[in-house]
C-alpha cells in the first residue's frame, strides 16, 4: 500500500526548472531512500510534500488524498535539513514548544515529551540549555521535535548531516523505532553506505527526474552488473598492457572484474604472474550503491 503518492510533480523558480515530472511512491512501513547530487531536486520535492513549495503540475496523495494548499497533512512529520531548535531553551523546553505547535496540550504532551527524552537518549540532560549540546544530541533532539504528534509518514531531509559514526547508528536505532511503531519514513542523505545498509529501497533523482528506483542489489543488477571488482597492486609497472585489467591512474596499480571469486581471481592473477610482477595487494569489492550512483549521476562534482 501506498501511503504517499507523488504523480508528474514539476516545479521551476524562474528558468531554472528544479522538478521536471516527478513520481514516487512511499510504502507502508518502509524507509525509503531518496538520492541525488547536489541541485538535483531533492530538497524542492522535500517542500512539496510538505506544503512549503507549491508544485506548478502533478499531485500529492497521502493515505490516497490529494493535497492542496498547506492543509491536510496531520498525518506527515518532517525533520529539516537545518537544526530547528531554540538555543537558549533547554531540551525539555524545546520538546514542549514544538509539541504544542504540533496541537498537544495537557496530560498528552506531558507524555510524549517525557517519551522522546527517553527515545533520543536525552532524559538525563533534558534541563540542560540547547547551546550546550553535541552536534549529534541537536540532531536527535531536531528529530524528535518533528515526530511528537506521533505522524505516520515523516520526511527526513539529511538527518544525520554533521555527525559522528555512532551517533549516525543511534540515530537509525530510533528511525527503526518509528517505523515498528507503525511509521513510513522518506530520508534524503549524500551516505549512500547508510542507505545501503538500513533502506530497503532507493530512489535516484537526477535533473529533477527520478532515474532509477528499486532496491539495492535490483539497481546493481540493472546497472554495473554484479561482478566483482579487483583492485591489484603490482611491484613495478608493467611493460605492456595486461589482458582483462585497466590502469587506475596509478601505474602499478591495475583494475579487473570477476563474476566468480573462485575460478576467475586465481585466473587474473595467473595473468599477472605470466607478466612477471610481483602482486603486492588484492582488493575485491562487490558492486555498492555508490558504483550505481555515478554510474548513473557521473563523476563530476556539483556545487
């Protein structure tokens, strides 16, 4: 089942057209990651979702209604890129404004702020002034602010951007919550490792489009192909080309494929062997997500 639902969505500021038809489908209870370069459309599509931004064309459906205006969307959270808080409040301050803003009042937002303490590992420092807090404690507590009304779908734009490995993994502790608590969750990263570790599937915008979708090991598939990539470096130089490897810009280093380890490496390396150099290292990787993104986005970079 589809929870939310976007249909041809387009948008343009000026001459610059920023969402050129895009659709998308969120399931019930997925997380769901959505990425793209810099500029390729994912924080307007964002805005959208959220009322922010209106869309020149196209349709946005959440539980199957459309969306007008900036009403309607009691049922959506949403976790900004930037840190929304008040720094001069305490977490339990903070808690308690953006609940109310949220419609909470009395016995109600009494306890949800007391659960999100609990939920971002902050009860113990929920007196203390924002301004003292670590970057990856801003990053929960901006979470938390956004689910209080307890949404059943909640747009992430970046939540982890700034932050330390451990505090990326209890971060993802507490989206796993949500979504056994019954939450369908659509996250924006530039960590492809995290989207390859905790979504179950990806969506590729590029250019205001959606370019490729489905899960992990579906785009590999459909993309790169599954075949191993091999990484060797060799004492010296070789004289000549080698049979089944390219050169990575460094000369003693020297890149193939395998479909299968087990038969083809000891192949490859026979090659090397044939040439007279001496391998000094072997790497092989499988095809990851970040080999689907810039095979599907390019290699330069975009500002």
């Amino acid at each position: 089942m589809a929870v939310l639902r976007i249909t041809d969505a387009t948008r343009s500021f000026g001459s610059v057209a920023a969402l050129r038809g895009v659709s998308l489908e969120l399931h019930e209870g997925e997380l769901l990651g959505l990425l793209g370069p810099n500029g390729a459309g994912k924080t307007t599509l964002i805005r959208a979702i959220a009322g922010r931004t209106r869309l020149d064309s196209g349709t946005i459906e959440l539980f199957g209604r459309v969306l007008t205006g900036t009403g309607g969307r009691d049922a959506l959270g949403v976790v900004p890129q930037e840190v929304a808080l008040y720094p001069l409040l305490t977490a339990h301050e903070n808690l308690a404004a953006f609940g109310s803003l949220h419609g909470l009042s009395g016995a109600e937002l009494k306890q949800q702020v007391a659960w999100a303490l609990e939920w971002t590992g902050l009860a113990e420092r929920a007196t203390a002034l924002l301004k003292t807090f670590s970057g990856g404690m801003k990053r929960r507590l901006n979470i938390a602010c956004g689910v209080l009304h307890k949404p059943k779908v909640v747009l992430l734009d970046e939540p982890t951007v700034g932050v330390d490995p451990q505090s990326r993994e209890r971060i993802y502790d507490m989206l796993e919550i949500l979504r056994k608590n019954g939450a369908s969750l659509l996250l924006t990263t530039h960590h492809l490792e995290e989207v390859e570790a905790h979504c179950e599937r990806v969506a590729i915008v590029d250019h205001g489009r959606i370019i490729a979708g489905g899960s992990v090991s579906e785009l590999v598939a459909s993309t790169v192909g599954v075949g191993r990539r091999v990484r060797v470096r060799v004492d010296r130089a070789p004289l000549a080309p080698l049979a089944g490897f390219e050169q990575d810009g460094e000369p003693t280093v020297l890149i193939g494929a395998v479909n299968d380890v087990v038969t083809g490496l000891p192949a490859l390396l026979g090659r090397v062997a044939a040439a007279g150099l001496h391998v000094e290292d072997v790497d092989v990787r499988r095809p990851s997500l970040q080999s689907v993104f810039l095979h599907l986005t390019g290699k330069e970079l975009r500002e």
